[in-house]
C-alpha cells in the first residue's frame, strides 16, 4: 500500500517523458494531453497518500522531480517548438543576431524558473494550505491549451498565441510570477461546505463556464482567472 502514491507520481514522471517525445515528433497536441494526464496523477498521488496515510520525504522529493519533467521542461519544450515555429523577426532591433539569439532561447527561462519555483516550495513552510507563486501545473496548463487553439481555436486567440510580443513577454513574466511573493489559494478542501470554500467553488464554477464557451481557450482564460481571483482574495484579507 505505502507504495501506491511513488507508483502514481512515477506515473506522472512518466507521461512528462511522453511530452517530451511528442513535442521533438513534431506532435504538440499528443505532447498537450501528455501534460494534461500527468495533472491528473500529480493530483492523484497526493490524494492517494493523504487516503492511506503514506506520506513519505522520498515521496515528496519523487513528487518535485516528476513536476519538473512534466511541468517544468516538458511544457518548456512545448512554448519552445510554438516560439521557432512563429518568432518571425522582420523589424527595428530585433532583426540584430545576439537579440534573435536571445529571444530565441527565452522559453528555457520557463524551465529554469519552474525548477526554482518547487525547490522554493519544498523549504517553505508557508505554502501547506497555500501557494506563494504560481504553480507549475497551472503554468504548464495554460501552455497545453496553446497547441490545441492553433489547431482548433478562435483567430483572434491563435494570432494572440503566435505573436512575437507574446512568444517574447510570456517566458519573462511567467517566470516572475512563478517565484513571486503573491498568495495564491490552493485546491485543498478541507471540508466541501461553501463557507470557508467560496473562492475554490466560485473558481470551479467559473472554469468550468469557461471552458464550455470557449473550449480549449478556456483553459488558458481559467488560468488567468485564477491568478485574478488569487489577488483579489489577497488584497481582500
């Protein structure tokens, strides 16, 4: 039994390596789903542990190494291919070599940013019912939902996706907003009343509208929500 939660988030380890594969075949969208299931586990194998009362330090550790893989360089990859594929520089200083060079490689600072991020969270303290800084899940899933528009999404949000000002800016703020100091709420429920709960209930709700309305963009909106709810709920308290 004390082996089940490791099995899972081995699981999770492994479906970031399938990422990895799909994105250098060439496939983003197989890479996407690959993320998607690893989510799925990562949620699973701290359930599991809580469940049957297994939580070890190996498994912490096991936990942060698998994140990294499928929510660190495997996502990293994923923005990585979309960048090479879009980054088209036809004017004023970025047309300089060391510059395209630069902007060429910023989705690795994705990677770099997303290891500090969880070796932060395994010294700290605070982030038991919480998270300072976003998540690598949920920076890896706004991701995911970017192959999936380019393929089958609205146009205004697949030329937003592939424009140089985003393919630019998204590596430099996500990788601040993955080590800021900024609260945001964790998906634990303690109890399933509202009260106590509204935010995460009024979250689920709104995502789930989301996605219904706007299919895969919906992912990448929810994302956003959350980082919004997160600090209206911050600036409330």
């Amino acid at each position: 039994m004390k082996h089940i939660p490791n099995t899972i988030t081995a699981a999770n380890l492994f479906m970031g390596c399938l990422s990895i594969v799909a994105t250098f075949d060439g496939n983003l969208t197989q890479a996407s789903y690959f993320i998607l299931i690893a989510a799925l586990f990562d949620f699973l194998d701290g359930f599991a542990a809580r469940l049957l009362k297994v939580q070890s330090e190996i498994g912490k550790q096991l936990d942060s190494l698998a994140d990294m893989v499928s929510f660190g360089v495997a996502p990293g990859f994923i923005f990585y291919s979309i960048s090479q594929d879009n980054l088209v520089f036809e004017y004023g200083f970025l047309q300089n070599v060391p510059t395209m060079l630069l902007c060429s490689y910023l989705p690795f600072l994705i990677m770099i940013f997303s290891g500090i991020r969880l070796a932060k969270f395994n010294i700290d303290t605070r982030q038991t019912d919480s998270f300072i800084g976003l998540p690598t899940p949920a920076n890896a899933l706004f991701i995911c939902c970017i192959p999936m528009v380019l393929e089958n999404g609205p146009i205004f949000a697949q030329e937003f996706f592939t424009s140089v000002s985003f393919l630019i800016l998204y590596p430099i703020l996500i990788s601040y907003l993955l080590i800021a100091e900024i609260p945001l709420f964790a998906l634990k429920f303690k109890t399933f009343t509202f009260k106590g709960n509204e935010i995460r209930y009024s979250f689920l709700i709104a995502s789930v509208l989301l996605i219904f309305a706007f299919h895969y963009f919906g992912i990448g909106l929810s994302i956003i929500l959350y980082v919004l709810l997160s600090l209206f709920n911050h600036l409330k308290k």
